[in-house]
C-alpha cells in the first residue's frame, strides 16, 4: 500500500471574486501578486503556515494548516467583493513528493498542462480513466507533497486505481 | 460499416497533400456518407469557391454518439474551432472526434441548422432539396432515423451573430480550392453535402461541387492556417519561426499570431511569473512575426520621407526610429520601425505583408527609383528584455569593428549594429516593445535555434524566463504601447492613436498624408489616454466611456488589463479631446452601459513609466 500524507488538520479554502487577489494580498502580502494560474506560494499569517495556489487572475486555493474558521473570517473580512468558503464537494489525497514520477504516470494532463517533471508550487488538471483531477506539488510542513484534489465522489476509485497504478 | 461512393481522382484542384486512400467528388446540391479511420486525415475541398458544405459525424462503433456543434462550442469557448490548442470538435459525449488540422477559409458556421426543408418552404419554395433531407437520405442505410435538420458543422458557410444576437449570412468567404482538413480521432462515419441552397447569397446562388479527400494514418501534416495578405496573393500557411522547435519543447500553449505560431504562456510559469521576470529580470521572446522590408536606392530616402512619418532624413546611419506609414487621408497604414542601414539603404520592420505592396504602390505613383524586397524570410528576431538584459547580453555581444562601438553600454537607444551573440551573426537593436531596457536581435533563420539556446543558457544566472505573448499583451499596455487593429487601423490617424509626437510636421514640409493631419491635428475626432480604474474589475475591448452620470458616449477602451506592477486595473481608451486632460473623472460602462459603471480617472496613456526612464538607462 502506498503510504499517503496524512491531510488532517489541514484544511482547503477557497475564495474568488472580483477582489479575490487584492484579499489575498491583504492577508500573505504582495508575493501573491508574483505567482501565475497554477503557480502556488508559501504564505504565512499570525504564525501559522499555508500554501497558496492560484486558480485565476482572483480565485486561489489556500491548503491550511491552521483554524479553518478563523481563516475564513479573516479572508472575508479583508477585501469587499469575495467569497470565501471550504467546498464540500471537493477532497484530497497527499503522497510524499518522491513518487510523484510514478503517481502521474496514469493521468492524462489537460494540454497545455504537463504533469512530467511538475516543478515544487506548480500545479496541473488531468483525468485519469475520465475522472477530474488536479495535481499540486507544494510543500507542507516542511516536506514536498503532491496533493491531488478531486471530486468527493471519485475519492475511493481515484484511490484504489492509485494503488494499482503506483503498485505496477 | 461502408459508404458506397465511387471514388473520383480530381483534376480541377491543387495536388493531394499526401498519399490519398479514398476520394469522393459531392454533385452540386447532393450529399455523402463515408467511413473515415481513426488517424486518418480528412480534406474538404470547395472546388469552384462559395460553396457550403455541411458536415457530420458519428462514432461508427456507436452511431449515437454523434459531433455535436453546441459541446463543441462550449468546450473550445469559440465559435468555431480553430487550429492549436482549441482544434477538437467534441461529440456529445464531449469526446474530441475530429480536429481541425489545417483551414485556409477561416470563416464556418456552427449555430445553424444545415439548410432544411422548411427554410425553403417558407422561402416559397416547396419541394427544393435541402441539405438536412439529403443527409436523411444517405445516412438511413446506417440505421440513423431522420430528423427535419440536422446541427451540422457547416464548413465555408458565412454567419456572424451581431450585438443584437441577429445571426446574418452571406456568401461564402472561400475560395476555388480552399479547404479544411481534419483529423480523426476514432473510426467514423461521416457524412458531407454541397449545399443545395440557391435562393440566397450562401452559395452565390450557383450550387457547386465540394471534394474530399480522405489521406492516410501515416501521414503528417502540419497544423496550419491558411491566410492571404492581399486580394492577389497565395495563401501562406502558419509558419514556424526558426525558434518555434526550441519554444515548442517548453509549452503547448501556441496559437496563430500574423501567420506565425507564438506561444501564449510556458509550461510551470505563466503569465504572472513571466511578466515579473520581465519587470525585474530579463526574458526572451520570439517576436519573428514582424514583417521586414529592405529599401534601396537613390530614392529610398524620399519614398520614406513620403509615407513614414517621422524625419527619416535626419536618421544617422545606425539609427532608427518608430513612427507609421501614412496614407492621404492622415490614417495609419502600419506602425513600425525604419533602420537606416546606409545613405541610400533602409529597413523597415512593420506587422504586414501588405506594407511592401503599399510601399512599393506609392514608389510608383510617384515615380521613384528604388528597389523594395520583402526579407521576413532572411531575419527572424529575438527580443532580449529587462533591466538585466544588458548583464546578460554584454559578455555575449561583440561588435562588428565597422559599427565603431566597443561595449553594449555605446549602443545608445534606437540604435542598432552588426554584431556577434557568442559568436553568432546578429543585428542587435535597442528598441522593444515592453516598456523596458532591452534589445532585439535578428538573426539569419539557420542560427535561430543555436542563438536561443545560447541566450537561455547564458541567462541562467540571471533566472531569464521565455516570455509569451499573454504577458507581453500586460506590459505594452501597461507601457501605452499600440498593437495594430485595436489602437489603430488606416481610418486611425496618429494624433488619435496617440503618437502624434511621431509625426514630423516641423520637420518635413510635404508628405503623404500631411493635408488631413494639418487638418486632425487641432481637434482630433479622438484621443488616447490611459485610464486607471477605481476596484480591480478590469476593462474590456469595446466598452464605452462617459462622463460621470452621463448616458452619452464620449469614446471606448481599446485595451485593458489588471497591472501587477501598478496593482491597478489601467486601460487604454480614446476618447473625445474635451474629457482627455489628465485627471478628468470618467466612467467605463459595464454591459450596456446603464446597469453599472466603472470609476475611472485620466492619466497618461502609459500607465507605467510614463516618462519612458526605464528604456533610456
């Protein structure tokens, strides 16, 4: 069985918006304006730790390692036209970056993404076998991850067609 | 399953583009059905030109999964497919069953309906064929029921949707032999018509023959887009630059830019990263589809002096300078760069075939001695920009001894000289199109790969990025630089576009053009400001400005953008002259104007750097 990156506590936020940019640099600073769709950066705030993935020119994604409520409320409540939420429908599964050569072996990358050789802060969107998957390569606590992020409903076959695929 | 049509060699067309395995010739006002495999390539040809011909295709595994022009639609976000990244047609299974491989038309429908029974009926017409009825006709031996119409893809069919959501027809753009080839991602089973319909404009009333082509899997051919500069010219397909290898060994992401493929943006970096390393280091863009000219001759200097605008007689050798050709109505025919290579030799670097017709048009009428030679072919060109593209460039750059100049530093702004990059043969430039210190670099095509891999080796230390055009479109209108048919077009005079500073009105006492703008210069119909806009919702293309409260219109956006540097929404506009003093109050109208506007307020027409500090170091 493949050993996966235990996720918990961690939690996955969105916000997006027409401001969606500006609330983020409000709360992890000017580096946000630096990173491109599908670029993600470190970010920190009131000593607790994250990564940041752009989406869009406003929309990202922050994978956060502290109080989820409390982040929340603090991307609300720093810029006007956002929304901010965890999305119910979406979850991940994290693999230690080591394998990630083998992991993407069976995903198809949407063109123009490219999972070969995927740089640590980038990430890309496939399918494998037709189901969405986003693949993100980052760093949490510390160590390189490859987090991938799919549909609730395609976690256990994403994940038992992952165990076949990184067993050979 | 196996469509029974007699082949037919064609004799009236251009030869095949490869081995054929099957070719069909549709009569005028008839329809086929034929199998295609998976890899193979499919050609649709229009024989005599104007002529329709509406196309379907199923899954031949499955008959009910079909192409579908609405998933299509959605999936690409286009209209049409084009070729490149957006090149699939998608089943409704949202499945790619074909892509469109090569198109030297450019203008299909994918809205309507192929022509139906009832259309004509309406028309008064009762009992006239129609595409939908024949296509019910060849497709009931395969088990597929009937339908009034068929949603086909209608290839060379003239639709436009306007504004108010009319969709309009006319005839068709295409031409004796044009084409659209595909190709098959599965095996197939596809059916063609050459449309029946002579009752309107689609077909120029005379219905004629359409001919497929069907080529084998194991041929190559390569994507392309087929387009003609001029009324008289031959279509000239999407080329590749010399650095189009190098560049498609780092991203996917290419389209069609003025007959060249451009990347938009590369693998792992993007728009952002690659507009930062820009801004505050140094990047490399292939720019090879500018369009160059060499004029020559005792009366190169006044054929210039004739149609560019600027003083081209005061040029030293070694100097350039930018400005626009000009036609008598004071409008712009291009921008560009002229070069002045000697006393009596000149080049000029532009963004269209047709600027060597006009060119060499306007020598004759006024019966001027020069030889005029289109050399795009000869300089392909490489932009090196960004505060750091001097360090980078200056261990690499050695001078030609004739240029006088020993050091990068010597090499003032708007200047250029032979040289060498590591040993490679060049003119380096030192103009660009970004608002910052760079350098362009022409080079022969057969040292275009080998000078790019030098340039992103040596610019390793300097963490160079190649940039694409999705972040060159953010610096030049960050730096109010124009791009050709949206700042300005030949009914655009330069004091409207914003460069009358480039019109040597002082300096030259007679020249093409010169009448009008004595006449447009006082009070230009528009000028161009830049905006900066109040909230981060940024500008679109063609969205009108008035003033604070005002229904009224006052002018429009021409670009926009959101300013990672400024972090600003800015836009270029033109407007008025009466509401162009800088800090004047506007508003940009959002939709139609009414139901939300945007705060904007008037500043120079670059936002960034307007004083141009950053070029000049």
């Amino acid at each position: 069985m493949t050993l996966t990156v235990d996720l918990h506590p961690t939690s996955l936020i969105d916000l997006a918006g027409q401001d969606g940019l500006q609330g983020a640099i409000a709360l992890f600073g000017a580096q946000v304006n630096r990173i491109a769709p599908f670029q993600s950066t470190s970010v920190q705030w009131q000593g607790v730790s994250g990564s940041l993935l752009r989406l869009c020119e406003n929309n990202f994604r922050l994978r956060w390692q502290g109080d989820e409520t409390a982040m929340i409320g603090a991307l609300q409540s720093a810029a006007g036209s956002i929304w901010v939420r965890s999305l119910p429908w979406l979850t991940a599964i994290a693999y230690p970056a080591a394998i990630l050569d083998d992991l993407v072996i069976p995903i198809t990358p949407t063109p123009p993404h490219q999972l070969t050789g995927l740089p640590l802060h980038c990430a890309a969107v496939g399918r494998l076998e037709g189901r969405s998957l986003l693949v993100w390569h980052y760093g949490l606590d510390g160590q390189p991850v490859v987090e991938l992020q799919m549909a609730a409903v395609d976690q256990g076959i994403i994940s038992r067609l992952l165990g076949d695929a990184t067993h050979g | 399953m196996v469509a029974i049509v007699e082949s037919t060699p064609a004799e009236d067309l251009s030869a095949p583009l490869g081995q054929i395995v099957a070719e069909y010739r549709i009569a005028p006002g008839t329809a086929i059905a034929y199998p295609v495999q998976a890899g193979q390539y499919l050609q649709i040809l229009d024989v005599r030109g104007s002529q329709c011909s509406d196309f379907l295709a199923f899954a031949a595994a499955d008959v009910s999964e079909e192409l579908d022009s609405t998933v299509t639609r959605t999936l690409n976000n286009l209209a049409i497919p084009t070729i490149g990244l957006h090149g699939k047609y998608f089943s409704n299974r949202m499945r790619p069953l074909v892509e469109v491989i090569q198109d030297t038309c450019g203008r299909h429908d994918s809205f309507v309906l192929a022509c139906t029974t009832k259309y004509y009926e309406d028309a008064g017409y009762p009992g006239h064929p129609s595409c939908s009825d024949n296509f019910n006709g060849v497709l009931q031996p395969y088990g597929i029921a009937p339908r009034p119409g068929w949603a086909a893809i209608n290839f060379f069919f003239n639709t436009t949707v306007d504004d108010s959501g009319a969709i309009a027809s006319g005839e068709s753009w295409s031409r004796a032999g044009d084409y659209v080839l595909l190709r098959a991602h599965e095996d197939l089973l596809c059916a063609s018509s050459a449309c029946p319909d002579d009752i309107d404009p689609a077909n120029g009333w005379q219905p004629t023959e359409i001919h497929v082509r069907i080529y084998d899997q194991g041929e190559s051919f390569p994507k392309a887009i087929g387009r003609r500069a001029t009324a008289e010219s031959g279509l000239r397909l999407t080329q590749p630059s010399a650095f189009t290898p190098c560049i498609q060994r780092l991203t996917q992401d290419l389209s069609d830019y003025n007959g060249f493929w451009v990347p938009n943006r590369f693998t792992h970096h993007g728009l952002h990263d690659e507009y930062w390393a820009l801004r505050e280091r140094v990047v490399l863009m292939d720019l090879s589809a500018l369009r160059k000219f060499e004029i020559a001759g005792a009366d190169a200097l006044p054929l210039l002096q004739q149609v560019f605008s600027r003083n081209v007689a005061a040029f030293a050798v070694g100097q350039s300078g930018y400005g626009c050709l000009l036609n008598r109505h004071g409008g712009m025919v291009d921008d560009g760069i002229v070069f002045r290579l000697g006393e009596t030799e000149f080049r000029y670097v532009g963004n269209c075939d047709s600027d060597g017709d006009y060119l060499r048009r306007v020598a004759e009428q006024l019966g001027l001695r020069v030889t005029l030679q289109p050399v795009s072919d000869r300089w392909h060109n490489l932009a090196v920009q960004g505060p750091e593209s001097r360090h980078l460039l200056r261990s690499l750059t050695e001078f030609a001894p004739a240029s006088g100049l020993n050091a990068l530093e010597d090499l003032g702004y708007f200047r250029f000289a032979a040289a060498t990059i590591g040993g490679i043969p060049v003119v380096i430039s030192r103009t660009g199109y970004t608002g910052e210190l760079g350098y362009e670099l022409f080079v022969h095509p057969r040292h275009g790969a080998d000078l790019w891999q030098r340039l992103m080796t040596a610019g390793q230390p300097f963490d160079l990025l190649p940039m694409g055009m999705a972040a060159l479109d953010r610096a030049r209108i960050e730096a109010g630089l124009l791009a050709p048919g949206i700042e300005f077009d030949e009914l655009v005079s330069p004091y409207q576009a914003g460069i009358g500073w480039a019109v040597a009105m002082k300096a030259k006492a007679d020249f093409i053009g010169r009448a009008a703008l004595e006449r447009i210069k006082p009070y230009p119909p528009r000028v161009a400001v830049g905006l900066v806009l109040e909230g981060n919702e940024v500008a679109c293309q063609g969205q009108c400005i008035h003033p604070p409260g005002d229904r009224g219109r006052i002018g429009q956006v021409t670009s926009a953008t959101f300013s990672p540097i400024l972090n600003r929404s800015i836009a270029m506009a033109q407007i008025v002259p009466d509401y162009a003093d800088l800090g004047t109050r506007l508003e940009v109208g959002v939709m139609d104007g009414m139901k939300r506007r945007m705060a904007a307020t008037v500043g120079p027409l670059a936002a960034f750097d307007p004083q141009k500090s950053r070029v000049r170091i």
